[in-house]
C-alpha cells in the first residue's frame, strides 16, 4: 500500500525504542486477553439478559421501542434469584475486570502507536477493529461503573447508550478476536519462547524491575481486592459490610433507591382515603388498605435486585397478583400495569407479563418483616416479584390495570 507519510516515525511514541519494557510480547497479551474475554463474555451475555429482565415488548418497560430491540426473549418468574444472579454477575465481573483490562491496553500500547498507522489493507482492518474495540470497551466499562455508582456526569440516556454499545462492542471482539486468531496460535505455541515476528516486544529493552509472574499477581490481586469491596452488595451476610463501593451504603441491609420524599409522595396522598383501583374487568373495583388486608395473605423471602447490583431479601406479606386479576374479572390476564401514586407514575411504573402475573410468590406486598411497609418501601402497598429487577416491584401503588 503507497502512502504519503514519511517512513521515518516522529519522535515520541511511535518510535519502536520508545517502549522498553521487556515484559511485552504476544504471549503476555494473549494470556490477558484470554481471561479478558472469559469476563467480558460473562458480562455482556448476563448484560443482555439483564436487558432482557425488563420485558420491553411490554406496555412502556423499555426506553428502546419494541419495534427496534434485538434482545426480546420471555422472562420467567423462576428460580427467584434468577435476576439477582445474573445481575449481580454482571455488575460484579464488570467491575472486577478492569485491572485485567487496563493490563491488556498496557501490554500492547505500543501497537496503538505503530508507525505508518496503516501500512495494508489487512493492517487497517486490524486497526479498525482494535479501534472499536478499544474505544466501545472503555465506554462500555466508563459508563458501566458509573451508573453502578449512581453518578450520571453526561446528558444521553444510559440505558439506549449502554445498550447500543454493547451491541458494537461484542461486535468489534468477535472480529478483533477473528482477525488476531493466527497470532493468538502462535503465542501459544511458541509460549514464553523468543518470536522474531513478535511486534510487541521491545527491540532494546530495559532491566526487569518486575517479573511477567509479578505482573500477573499485581493484576489478580487488584481484581481480587475490586472483588471484596464490591461483590458483598450481593453476597449479602456479613460480607455486606466489606462492600465498600455498595452505592447505597456499606452495611445497608435494606436499601432504598428512591426515598418517598424524591418521589414527591407524601403521608397524605397514602392516608385513610388511599383505595387501590382495580381495572380491565366488566367494572373497577376500589379496596381500601383494611379490605385488602382482609383478604387472604400469604408470606414469603424474597430478593429485591437492583440494577446497580445490590441485593436485598426481605420477608414480605401480602395478596397475589393473580387473586387480585380474579378479583377485577380477569382471572386469565396476560399482563397487569401497575399505576404509582408518584405525580409521573399512572400506569407508567411497569407492565409485568403472564410468568410473573401468575407466579404464586407474586405479590401486592402490604407487609414486610411482619410490620407494615415503610413509607420509603412503599407504603401502603407494593408490587414484589421474584426473579424481577427492582425497578419494576413498583411502589406507592395506586392501580393495578389487567388486560
């Protein structure tokens, strides 16, 4: 391929002595890039069933019309930590990944700045993949961690962004991956050995002041160390008090997204003349808090989990959802919207499907831990669901609408 750049590389880091460090070779990347890609594989698969959890063929679950999403599978109402699992895996690994990805662009920056920036048509489809790659897997994590951590210093919406860049991202790994195979072979083949056409290594390198074994525990320990700190939000026990990047609070057993005064309910909306409005039947039907309480209840532990990637079990009480359907005239609903007394929330909040709807652990919680709810925790009633992200347990309810 001609080109009209000077063959002569500027100063700086384009020229190969630039790099000295002697840990830098094909084999050390690809021993990074293999245990990064088992993590990243983790993290977009239970990333999209994440996505998938929201159900966004529903009512208006998701931000991305149904008409444009890729990822519509059925979610199912069971095992009851299913959404906790995947979730807290995904938040966990992502976060614990990143020492071996900071690794993974140290050990081949020098390639970022090879000189010419193209030099043929299959180098500059190496170097557009690497492009994507590098640029979507630093957004991808950027973001990631900072949604995580509740910290949103930009102005697009982190769900469609998010969610379209994983798209690119996967996208860009599989090709990155197909068009590095021959040289992942022949790392491990030669393995620590010598390769005369290794462009990684350093032409005059400096003396070692850390082993490529050094280097490897450096990087375990720093995700060991993310892992302490972070994975007890889900762990739960006594392992909560070390997640110290919980982002509602180290030790927190039951945390609360958003508290009733950010969401602007206050006790009067939810006082003695609060009714729960029941619609999709021949008639509405209207129950106060006692009538519902008269009605048949039933108990179980359930987890609430967060996007963020904490997990909480509480014990809650209260009426099935599929009762309450019976109740309204619509005993075989496929899909329930719950209304919020929230001033944006009428029948906004969520639409569950029939998995859910129908599961017996489903429930219009009135109670938990044995005492009413909290104001905070939706009082004077709240949806709880097993295997559901947390945002769709909606709370303050003010309508249940079956159709």
């Amino acid at each position: 391929m001609r080109t009209l750049l000077p063959t002569e590389p500027p100063p700086g880091p384009s020229r190969p002595d630039f790099w000295r460090s002697p840990l830098r070779g094909a084999w050390l990347t690809t021993v990074f890039g293999s245990f990064l890609l088992v993590a990243v594989t983790i993290v977009a698969v239970t990333g999209f069933l994440s996505h998938a959890a929201y159900q966004p063929s529903l009512g208006a679950n998701a931000i991305i019309p149904a008409d444009k999403d890729i990822v519509l599978l059925s979610w199912p109402a069971s095992p009851t930590y299913l959404y906790a699992i995947t979730q807290g895996l995904h938040v966990t690994v992502g976060i614990v990944a990143v020492p071996l990805l900071l690794a993974k662009l140290w050990s081949v920056i020098p390639r970022l700045y090879a000189w010419p920036p193209v030099a043929s048509p299959a180098d500059a489809l190496g170097r557009l993949t690497t492009l994507l790659l590098v640029g979507s897997a630093i957004f991808q994590f950027a973001t990631g961690i900072c949604n995580a951590q509740l910290y949103y210093p930009w102005k697009f919406n982190f769900v469609t962004a998010h969610y379209y860049g994983a798209w690119i991202f996967v996208a860009a790994l599989v090709l990155h991956v197909a068009v590095k195979l021959p040289t992942i072979r022949r790392a491990y083949a030669t393995r620590r050995e010598l390769d005369l056409d290794d462009e990684l290594r350093a032409p005059a390198p400096d003396e070692p002041t850390i082993s490529r074994r050094g280097l490897f525990g450096l990087v375990a320990g720093a995700s060991a160390a993310l892992f302490v700190v972070t994975a007890g939000q889900v762990i739960g026990g006594p392992t909560r008090k070390l997640a110290l990047l919980a982002p509602r609070g180290r030790g927190e057993t039951f945390p609360v997204n958003k508290t009733a005064a950010v969401a602007k309910v206050t006790p009067e909306m939810v006082g003695p003349d609060w009714r729960l409005e029941l619609y999709g039947g021949a008639r509405r039907v209207s129950l106060s808090r006692d009538e519902l309480l008269a009605m048949e209840q039933h108990t179980y532990a359930l987890p609430i989990a967060c996007v963020e990637g904490w997990t909480t079990t509480q014990t809650w009480t209260g009426v099935r959802l599929k009762d309450l359907a019976r109740l309204a005239g619509v005993p075989d609903a496929d899909t329930v919207q719950t209304g919020s007394l929230q001033p944006r929330g009428a029948f906004r909040q969520a639409t569950l499907g029939r998995a859910q709807l129908h599961d017996d652990q489903a429930l219009l919680a009135l109670k938990v831990n044995g005492e009413d709810l909290p104001l905070d925790h939706g009082y004077p009633a709240r949806v709880i669901c097993p295997a559901l992200p947390g945002v769709h347990c909606t709370k303050w309810v003010g309508g249940l609408r079956f159709a």
